[in-house]
C-alpha cells in the first residue's frame, strides 16, 4: 500500500502540562481489520494552547492504526493508560455510527464526506464553537499603528474584541465597544490600535471534526448524515437501471425512503431550533488523512 500522510489527534489532558507534558504516539499495522503490534513513533510536546495536540505521521499507510499515551519525562510520574485504537480516518464516534446505519457500499471516503457535509451545514445553521486568536499590534514605516489585521482561519466570523493589559502581574480586560473596531472582510480593523496591550479577537468556528460533539450534538449529526445515506439511496433508486433491478419484496422502495427522508428533514428541524447555541466541546480521539 502507498505511504501518507496520516494527522492523529489527542484531546490535551484536562489540568494542562501540569502531570504531562508531552504525547508519544505509536502505530500498527492493519491486521485484517484489527490493529497489529504497536511500535513507538514518536514524541510530540503537549500544545497548551489548543485543545487537541495533534501528530503527523508521514509513514503510515490509508489502514494504519495508532494509540497513544500522555508522559512526563522528567518528573517520575508514569506514562498514562494508553489511549483506545484508531485506523486512519477513523474515530470512536464514526465507528459507532457505522455500526448502527453501516452498508458494504458506503466506503470511508463517502463518510468523510458526507461528515464534512454535515459539520459546514452545523455551521450555517448556527451550531458553532467558540474561538479566540490573539491580533500582534504592529508599526507602519512612519511609526504610525497598523490599523487592519487579518482574522485565524478557524475563526468564520468575529463577534467580539478584548483588550488585555501586557502587565502580567495586574490583568485588565475590556471589550471595545462599537466604534472602536469593524469587521472588514476577512479582517478587523482596530481604530486608533496601542502596541502596549493586547487585542483578542472571540468569534465562531466550525467543528473540525464529529469527534468534537456533545452528545446533544451528536445526535443531530447522526440525524444529518443517516438523510445523506437516504439521499444516496434514493438517488440510486432514481437511476433507470438500479431502479429496474430492485427487488421490491426485499428493497426499500423510493416512496418509503422518501417518506423516511421526510422524517428525517422533520427531525433535524426540531433539534436545530433547540440546539443552535454555542456549547463547550467535549472532545475524543480522532485521526484524518492529508
């Protein structure tokens, strides 16, 4: 099988670098279906600034598998438990998922698919994460302040901008208030900017992946992607020769899984109205492709 590119991600230990500090990965080959004999790969610092601390493994194949375990290398404290086993492009929560709505022709890459669907529509009905990135005031070549910064990637749209004292021993924050910054583009324009505090832009990001979900949210991402198997199945009954070879005792017919993609749409409606606000994120393990 051809190398590539696999990204792992582990979701940071709750109190920060305080018991560890770094993630060492491991990797497996598949093992018809199963993960082999783990073998150490690497060791990745903690990234205290994000959620996640993530690994990218340039020699691992589209089956293999990897765990890892949080240590502190210095401190005595053991390494953790390891963590449960993924293949690439998998996560605990899609593995359910395929569990329960699985078919022999939906392939990985048409989940991946349909999953990042799912998690942009999340987005544009208003089911977001909080996000936040801190703006690095800057001079123009006649010492004048830089008025337009450029917004993180992961921020899709900014709500608020704080303003955070440099003085690390007495912190002030104050939110500027309108008239003191604009939206502009994929940018924000700070007006009248000072380089002695520092400016933090809060705005809404999409989930990255289904593994990031609460539960409630899950639920509506399970609803999501079970109508885009619907879709896909009626668009097969739609096609002239699929339609003409179904077995109309043993298939579901295109009337019923209309019916079923009724439902479904009445549904996610429902849960939309009730779970479209910001929610703090409770992550899990998960793996991608690049």
């Amino acid at each position: 099988m051809a190398s590539q590119q696999n990204l792992f991600y582990m979701k940071n230990p709750d109190d920060g670098v305080t018991t560890y500090t770094n993630l060492k990965v491991y990797r497996a080959p598949d093992a018809s279906g199963v993960a082999g004999a783990f073998v150490f790969i690497a060791t990745v610092a903690i990234d205290a600034s994000e959620e996640y601390t993530a690994y990218t493994d340039t020699g691992g194949e589209d089956t293999s598998w990897y765990q890892a375990k949080w240590s502190h290398p210095t401190s005595g404290v053991p390494d953790s438990n390891p963590s449960p086993s993924l293949q690439a492009g998998d996560s605990w929560v899609r593995q359910g998922l395929k569990g329960d709505i699985g078919d022999a022709d939906v392939t990985n890459a048409m989940w991946d698919r349909w999953t990042k669907q799912t998690l942009i529509d999340l987005y544009n009905r208003g089911i977001w994460k909080p996000a936040r990135a801190t703006i690095t005031i800057t001079k123009n070549a006649d010492s004048t302040f830089v008025e337009r910064y450029g917004v993180a990637g992961a921020i899709r749209d900014v709500i608020d901008v704080e303003q955070v004292s440099n003085d690390a021993y007495l912190l002030h924050h104050n939110w500027l208030r309108s008239g003191e910054w604009t939206r502009d583009g994929r940018q924000v324009r700070l007006i009248a900017p000072s380089d002695t505090v520092k400016y933090v832009v809060h705005g809404k990001a999409q989930y990255a992946s289904i593994g990031e979900l609460t539960d409630d949210y899950f639920m509506l991402a399970y609803r999501m992607i079970r109508l885009r198997l619907l879709e896909y199945r009626l668009g097969q009954r739609s096609n002239f020769y699929r339609h003409t070879i179904y077995d109309k005792v043993s298939d579901i017919s295109p009337s019923d899984i209309r019916a079923m993609i009724q439902d479904a749409r009445g549904e996610i409606s429902e849960d939309i109205k009730n779970l479209a606000l910001p929610e703090p994120t409770v992550g899990f393990s998960f793996t991608g492709r690049l």
